[in-house]
C-alpha cells in the first residue's frame, strides 16, 4: 500500500454539502505512513461540523479495505472559513463571521436560541461572541449569569476599549453590563443604534470564528443600523409554529433579503410538549409551520427545539442548557441546529470563494 493509494480512496470521502470529495476540497493535509501505522489529517471548515465523526469514521474504513492491517489513526482538525469583505476587516478585523439572530415578533425564544447556539458553538471549540443587540430588552447579563462590568483598557493614542466579558468559552457585551437592571433604557432610536455600533467598534474583541447578533424582535432602526455598518455573514430567523408568528417570520425574511443578508436558516422553537409524566407529546403551537416557511422561502431549515422546562429554568438561572444537560436530546437537538448553522455558513463562504472574479480592462 503506498501513500497515493490512501489519497486515492479518500477521494471516496464526499462532503454532503459541498458535494464534491474531502481530496479535491483540500480538506486532507496529512498522509503519512509506516509499515504498522497511517496517520491522516482531515482539516474541516469549522469545528462544529455535523458531520465530523462520520468522515472520520469512513477514513478509517477506506484504509482497511487496501487491506492495512496496523493502527489507522484520523486526526480530525479545522480551519474555520471566514467571509471575506473590506468593510468587516476594517471594523472587526479578527471577526471571521457576523450572524444575526432575529424574530419578527417577540416572545418566541430568540434570545434563548441565541445564547444557547453561541454556547453549543463553543463547545464544538469554535471561537465565539455574542452581542446583546436589543438595547430596550437585555438578556445577556440573566441568562448568561453575568453581574460583572466589563474592564476598560487604554491603547495607543491615549484611546479606551472596553474588553468583553468571558464565561462559557464565549465573549459577550451588552447594554446590560453597563447600566443598573432598574434603569429603563429611554432612548430614541438613533441612540439605540449608536450603542450598538459602540459595541462593534469600541470593544476588543480579537479572534473570533463566529460573532452571533442578538437582535431586538421586529424589523426596526437596529436591524437596519447593523446590516448598513456591517456586511453580515447570514441571519438565522426564530418562530413559533403558529400562523402569527409566522406571518411575521415572512416579513423579517424579505428584509434580509431586501438589504442582501443571506438567509443561514429557520429555527423553529417551542416547537412540541413531551409530558414528563406520561410521555405524551402535545404540539402546543401546531407544528411544522417553521419547516414550511423555510421550504416556501427556499431557505434552511436548521431544525426543531421544543418546550422543556430544563432549558427555561437555564435562561433564569444563567446556565444555558446545552451545559448543565448535554446529553439530553433536548440539548443534543439544539447542538445540531448549531452545527447546522455552521455547515450554511461554510456553504455560503466555499460558494462566494469559489466564484470566478470577473476582472475589467482600462
């Protein structure tokens, strides 16, 4: 068996998503074998790749059937892909991708899906932030259980930054670190708006493979202060099932669309009831709707999350479920809308690198 032979049925290994081989992606960038050992570096887009313990499994299968009988060991590394613009290198240089987390309505959980997907991302070992974009609302400092301000920290120039505050693996900011959780934010919306933009360009942030946007629910002055300051990676929209949610999913989706905001997924939550007693399931709110939305957009739908008290009791206690349960289907669903959303974001990266620049003679 030669080393080629091993590069040969590795090309086997395709990527469900990028259809095409792990070879011709680039995805393998070490081969190296003895007469008792092959060692073989696969290197994924991201971290949180669904599909990660498949292809590892399946190196190893393509090598035994050359025949090899030694020791195959599969290191499974990653690179996150990043979305190349000028305008985000300028702004937040370390930032790799900007996700926006929105609902066209309030009270279906965004902020929920929000902190739990920017956890569920670190655990996977991305580099992640969050921002608290609902300036009137906060939720970060409850559900994320943080009561400490952030440090300020001079730079060149006599100039001051604010440094995030770190818990779970993530970096996160918001209003609410700022101001007593009695004090009403009374502001019009341009200051709201320019609180937000200080959150991008007055805090050290550094290194970043993901930075996910909590927004305020609807289609207000914050959304389109982000999307004009910022050129966002994609957006994933939170619904209920029920038709009033969803009339209001419709109208956040053609706003993205309207200001060129790749649609990343739908996430449908409060999605169904499992009786704890009986084991029942009670679709509270209908069910399938966000599926259907998905489908009719021609958008990802990244999946279900449905009502349990566990993942209410973590938003009031500051322990993100997808922590204190991870091996609850409840939080493993929530894992794969996570590493779902990862995989639309390596997708719509590898495409935009992928297309051919069209160069114009003077």
């Amino acid at each position: 068996m030669t080393r080629d032979e091993i590069i040969g049925v590795l090309a086997n290994i395709k990527d469900p998503d990028l259809h095409k081989d792990i070879v011709s992606l680039g995805f393998v960038k070490n081969v190296q074998l003895t007469d008792h050992k092959v060692d073989i570096e696969i290197q994924l887009t991201t971290p949180a790749c669904p599909v990660r313990d498949d292809m590892k499994r399946q190196a190893v299968e393509e090598v035994r059937r050359l025949g090899f009988k030694g020791d195959v060991n599969v290191v499974m590394t990653s690179q996150v892909v990043g979305q190349t613009n000028q305008i985000k290198e300028q702004i937040l240089p370390g930032v790799k991708n900007t996700i926006a987390v929105a609902s066209g309505k309030g009270g279906v959980g965004k902020s929920t899906v929000a902190v739990n997907l920017a956890v569920a991302l670190a655990r996977d070992g991305a580099k992640v932030g969050i921002v608290d974009a609902d300036v009137y609302g906060p939720s970060l400092p409850l559900m994320l259980g943080v009561t400490d301000k952030p440090e300020t920290e001079r730079l060149d120039g006599n100039r001051f930054k604010i440094r995030p505050i770190e818990k779970f693996g993530i970096k996160m900011m918001s209003i609410g670190f700022l101001v007593d959780t009695e004090t009403p934010m009374i502001w019009r919306g341009p200051m709201a708006s320019g609180a937000v933009k200080q959150f991008l360009t007055d805090v050290i942030w550094g290194d970043l493979d993901y930075m996910i946007f909590d927004l305020p629910p609807g289609t207000g002055d914050v959304q389109l202060t982000l999307v004009q300051t910022i050129p966002l990676t994609g957006a994933v929209i939170v619904t209920t099932p029920q038709d009033v949610s969803l009339a209001d999913v419709r109208r956040g989706v053609r706003m993205f669309q309207k200001v060129n905001v790749p649609i990343s997924g739908v996430v449908e939550n409060m999605s169904y009831f499992v009786c704890s007693h009986c084991g029942q399931r009670e679709d509270i709110f209908s069910h399938g709707g966000g599926k259907k939305t998905a489908e009719t957009f021609g958008v990802p739908f990244l999946g279900e999350i449905p009502i349990y008290t566990p993942i209410r009791i973590g938003g009031d206690t500051g322990r993100p479920i997808v922590l204190t349960e991870p091996e609850s289907e409840q939080a493993k669903m929530i894992q794969s809308v996570a590493r779902k959303l990862a995989a639309q974001i390596s997708i719509s990266n590898m495409s935009a690198a992928a297309k051919p620049k069209i160069e114009i003679e003077m």
